[in-house]
C-alpha cells in the first residue's frame, strides 16, 4: 500500500487530555497520572445541539475537532470514517430496559441517537460536510479497521479522511458482559500527499509480520490500552508523540495484527 | 471505476429463502407483509417477517453466535449455493484473500433485549447464558460470516443504520483496489426487534398498513427483516458469474439532520450523481432506479426531487419495499439482489400496495411492472444521520 500522512491529531482520555498534553505523556517527558475525565462541552455543538446529544457523541466531536483545528484544515472537505466497538452504550441500556416494558415508550430523540453513525451524524452537521462518511466496527480490532477503512478511503477515493475512533464504557449490567474500564478517544486526518505539516507517514501492511501486537512499557498506560478497544491504538500515538521511526503491530480481526511503520516527518 | 462483477448472490426475507422465491414474489406481486405479531409487540402495523428461523439454529461449531440474527445470516448463507461458490473462490485465491464486509443496524440487540427481560429481580445481572460478544455486539454477525465461510481475510463490520449494506459495496471496491484481496463476500442482515419497532414508532415514520411507496396516502413504513450476500470479484478472474456487475457507487452526507432527509434531497441527488461519475456514466445511460422509497411522508418527497434534480422526469423508477418493508440495515443488499433480478430477468417492478402516485411527484414512478431489456440499475439507500449511497449495476457486456 502506498504512504498516508498524519496532519492532525485530536486525544481525549483519563489522564491524556488533549494532543499536546498527551504527547507529552507518551513521549515520556512528563509521568502518566490517569484522573477521571473533566465533562465535555465542544464548542463545535451548538447549546441546544449539544443538550440533544450523549457523552459518546461528545468525545467524537471533542476529538475530531482538535485534530481538525490541530491540522489547520477545512473540516467540511474531509470524508469522515468512525470506528467505535459497542457504539453508545448508555443509549442500549436505556432502550433495552424501556423496551423490556409491557407498554414501552422510547424516546423519539433517544432512539434517533441510537443508530450507529449517530456521532458522524453530528458531526457532519456541525461541520457542513456533504462528503462520504463511514461508521464501523472490529471488536477488539476497532481501531486496526478504521484506519485501514480510513487509508483505504485516501488512497482510493483521492480525499483527505478524519478518522475519529471512540469507545465509552457501557453501563451495568452491560459492562458485565464487555468491560471497558475507561472512555478512548482519538482523532486523525490523514491525506494522500505531503504537506508542510505533516507530523508522520505512515504504510499499512496486513497481516503484519508480527504475531505478537505492540505493548507499552509504562504499566498504566498499557492499563489503558487494555482498558478500552480504541486504546489499541496507544503504540501508534505514543510513535506519533515520540517522532521516532517505528514498526507497530496493531490488533485487527482473526488473530491477525495489523502493521503500520511510522516514518516522523521533518 | 473499474467494474467487480457479482460472482453469485443470496437472500433470505419475509418473501422467502433464495433469490428465485423472491423473483417469483415480485413477478407475481405477493407482498411478504403481514400483521404484526412479533414478540408480543403491541402496535397495529405490518411487518415483513421471516418464517421459520426458530427452527433453524446455526452449526453446532458456532452456537456461541446463535441468535435470530446470525440465524437469518446463516440462512442467506446456505441458499442460492452461495456458501458452495465462496468455497470454489477460497480454493482459487486461498481463504486469506477474501474479505468479508457485512452491514447491519441493530445486529443481534434482540438477544439483549431478551436478556433484559430476565434480569435478576435483586441484582440486576443479566442471564448467564447471555453471550453479549457474538449476538449483539455490532461486529458479531461479521464474525459469524467469516467462521462460517473459513474465511481469513479483512474484515469489517459496516454500521451507518438503513444505508449499512449499500455502503459495504463501496468498501469491498477500496479493498481489492489496493490489492488487499482477490475477492470480497459483502452482505447485510438486520433482524426484527423491539428497539426498531417501538422506535420507529416513537418518530411516527410507521404506517397501520402494509407500506404504500410513492402513494399520495402513503402512511409511513413497514419494518422488515433480511439477509443477503453477495462474492464480488474482478471480472477477469471470475471463473463464472451472475452477468451483474458493479459499475460504480456514490457516498453522500445531509448534513441536515439525524431523522429527517434534507427536504429537497440534496444529500441524496449528491450520492446519485457521485454514482454516476464513479462509473463514468450518464443519466440516460440508466435504465431503472430502485428507490430508497420507504413510504414514509418526507423520504419518498425528497428522494422523488433527488431523482427529478438529476435525472428530469423520464427515468423509470419505484420501490420495492411493499415487498419485503425496510430491512433497515439489511435494505442495501436486499434491493442490491433485486436490481441484480431486473437485470437478468428484464423486467421494471412497479410500485406494489401504492394506488396512485402522489400527485406533487415529478419524476416517472412505476405503479405496475414493465418488461424491458434492464442494462443498467441505480439503487438508492439512505440513512439516519444523513447517511446516503447510491450502487449502480449493470449487465456484464
């Protein structure tokens, strides 16, 4: 597969708040101190968008936005791919136990919500953007697959893409069922050519050579990135924060791992 | 784009099981809606349910995955010798270079709803035999695919609610452009829940009767459930195929608003006409479209418009969702399979359980079938979100 460039990038998780504070992190140049996460209000939701709106669309919007305004790019001209493994959680288990009724009355605005793409959704609203846009899911393999979706799309289609990958955890008894023990999330716009800002370049290869995937030697940060299926893509970031040239092995479908070599830019 | 031909295709839904009952059905313009009974629901509406999958669990080796969903998949699978074709292509390519791709909206959430049902009253837990990875997790049925066809290439689950399995032909055309498989299984399944009936009725988008497209009374929709499958491979390396070939696809957002089409259809004339340049053609070289049509007030307005915006007023065009309702995730496949039937049967379905156009329409909707040579199909799906695709087919020259 040929290169894509990474020009922007968007994090929002407990203790990484924000690219520049969590490349900090991740470069090794300040201790991780996980602390529960400040609410999010994102000024690309209007007030009365916004009070329509969940914590999961949130943290999309959130960090689509900073990867935006870190690339210094029009949001509107960019295809959009989201990648999330259990979609909103909170939404499921407000309709799952309304639905459990014998006289069920579902929220009109909940259930609009509950589909899916409901944070593309949003986020093409509050961007105007008319191009094409994708919401998917691996599993474990969540954050692999939307960015192979989203390099795909770069490669193919001749747009620059926003990758915006988000997990939540879902509320009990669901969290029973798939543990998620801290909310991810992570944004990336990626383009086709180089420019003078790019941060990285990076080839997919799949499967990768490896059969073992990336860890982190900091044990809470590797905390982390088992904690949630998005936070699969730590090693990526931590290569990203660091400016090192890097192979890493992601985890995709099937036991395969998905392999990406980082090549920073000057 | 370069053309990927439809190798061999499938489906299962409330016309029946395998593409010759749904082709008989539509040909003898049987309905597969009836009065809802499912699971106890109590709303007066139709719905398009599929007979007999209580009966049909899936293989002993996957029974982690059973659930109603997985149960329409596999039965999507095991028609048409459908699951007999992917075995002769991954022998040919090996089973790492075949991808799977499905689409759906609520995946297997039935089961958790199910579970939900039978909480412990002191506790809250759900069952212990509530299997959340492999029935309602939106991946699970994907999986289910890929481990019933022994299939180890990319896989990806499509979400984007009723355009999931329209958008999964545009995926599978990336992949195998950047060479990452030989060939590609796509395919759609959506199964009847609580969530979607009591929730589509809490926008009031479901009619009391069966689905009326392009009716000037039309009163809202019809859920149904479906599955269907597609193998798509370049034309080259196709040993035989169905004569259909995928000839481009367009991908569009609203913008607009999370249930409601943009008005005018903008969002849904941008997908059509990004469709048309994908395959480098134009509106004249389309013979028939098969329409997102779901019979509620505002999609059918708007997509009529769209239509009008891209193509004037002479392309024939109808929808087909009097048939089998809105299989919701499971609507790209479905109408994918059946635009692949006009063109190989040669025939235009007009509009069933509509009595008269809604007379604001501008565009040249079918209320009675035509035979004619079908060249070329362009099939509509649109989206909660704003999420729209638009797939053209076409005779394989």
């Amino acid at each position: 597969m040929n290169p894509v460039y990474v020009e922007g990038i968007g994090l929002f998780a407990p203790g990484l708040v924000g690219w520049e504070q969590g490349a900090t992190v991740l470069a090794g140049r300040a201790p991780y101190a996980p602390a529960s996460l400040p609410k999010l209000v994102p000024a690309l939701l209007a007030p009365d968008v916004r009070r329509r709106t969940t914590d999961h669309i949130r943290l999309a919007v959130e960090v689509a936005g900073e990867a935006v305004r870190h690339a210094q790019c029009d949001a509107a001209t960019l295809a959009s791919v989201f990648a999330s493994s259990e979609s909103d959680g909170a939404i499921t288990h407000n309709i799952c136990e309304e639905v459990a009724r014998p006289h069920p009355e579902v929220s009109p605005t909940r259930f609009h919500n509950s589909v899916n793409n409901a944070p593309a959704g949003y986020w093409c609203m509050a961007v105007g953007s008319q191009q094409p846009s994708s919401s998917v899911a691996a599993f474990d393999g969540t954050f692999a697959a939307g960015l192979l979706e989203a390099c795909a799309q770069v490669l193919t289609e001749h747009l620059s893409v926003i990758l915006v990958a988000h997990d939540t955890p879902l509320p009990e008894p669901l969290n029973s069922a798939r543990p998620m023990g801290a909310s991810f999330g992570v944004a990336l716009v990626l383009t086709a050519e180089p420019t003078a800002r790019s941060l990285a370049r990076l080839r997919l290869t799949l499967p990768a050579e490896e059969s073992q995937e990336s860890v982190l030697s900091d044990s809470a940060l590797e905390a982390l990135r088992r904690a949630n299926p998005v936070a699969r893509s730590l090693p990526l970031l931590a290569a990203l924060a660091r400016q090192q040239h890097t192979h890493i092995a992601l985890p995709y479908v099937g036991g395969q791992n998905l392999g990406v070599t980082l090549e920073p830019m000057p | 784009m370069t053309p990927l031909v439809l190798t061999t295709f499938s489906a299962v839904n409330s016309l029946g099981y395998g593409v010759e009952a749904v082709h008989a059905a539509l040909i003898a313009r049987r309905s597969g809606l009836t009065p809802c009974t499912f699971e106890q629901v109590q709303l007066e509406t139709y719905a398009g349910e599929v007979a007999g999958l209580d009966a049909l669990p899936v293989v002993p080796e996957l029974v982690e995955f059973d659930c109603r969903n997985n149960r329409l998949a596999q039965a999507a699978l095991r028609q048409d010798g459908f699951e007999q074709q992917v075995a002769a292509a991954r022998a040919r390519y090996g089973a790492q270079r075949i991808a799977v791709i499905v689409g759906t909206s609520t995946s297997g959430i039935l089961e958790t709803e199910h579970a939900y049902q039978q909480r412990d009253a002191a506790s809250g837990r759900l069952p212990a035999d509530y299997h959340f990875a492999t029935t309602h997790n939106l991946y699970a049925s994907a999986e289910f695919t890929r481990r019933y066809l022994k299939l180890e290439g990319p896989t990806l689950m499509v979400s984007t609610a009723c355009s999931s399995s329209a958008k999964v032909f545009a995926s599978a055309w990336r992949m195998l452009s950047l060479n990452l498989c030989n060939a590609v299984v796509v395919g759609g399944v959506d199964s009847l829940c609580r969530n979607t009936l009591y929730g589509f009725s809490s926008l009031d988008l479901v009619g009391r009767e069966p689905c009326r497209p392009c009716d000037a009374g039309r009163g809202g929709i019809s859920i149904g459930e479906a599955a269907g499958y597609a193998l798509l491979e370049w034309p080259q390396r196709a040993a035989k195929h169905s004569g259909v070939a995928l000839l481009g696809y367009g991908e569009s957002s609203d913008a607009y608003h999370m249930s409601t089409p943009q008005p005018e259809g903008r969002g849904a004339a941008l997908s059509m006409q990004r469709a048309l340049d994908c395959a480098g053609l134009s509106p004249a070289d389309i013979d028939y479209i098969n329409m997102h049509g779901t019979a509620s007030l505002v999609n059918d307005s708007m997509e009529d418009k769209a239509i009008t915006t891209v193509f004037g007023t002479h392309t024939a065009c109808s929808s087909t969702k009097g048939w089998t309702g809105h299989a919701l995730g499971a609507a790209g496949i479905t109408e994918a399979v059946i635009s692949a039937l006009c063109i190989q049967h040669g025939f235009m379905p007009g509009c069933l359980n509509a009595r008269s156009i809604d007379p604001a329409f501008t565009s040249e909707v079918l209320l009675d079938h035509r035979a004619a040579t079908v060249q070329r199909v362009l099939s509509n799906s649109f989206g909660f979100g704003g999420s729209n695709c638009s797939l053209i087919f076409g005779a394989v020259a």
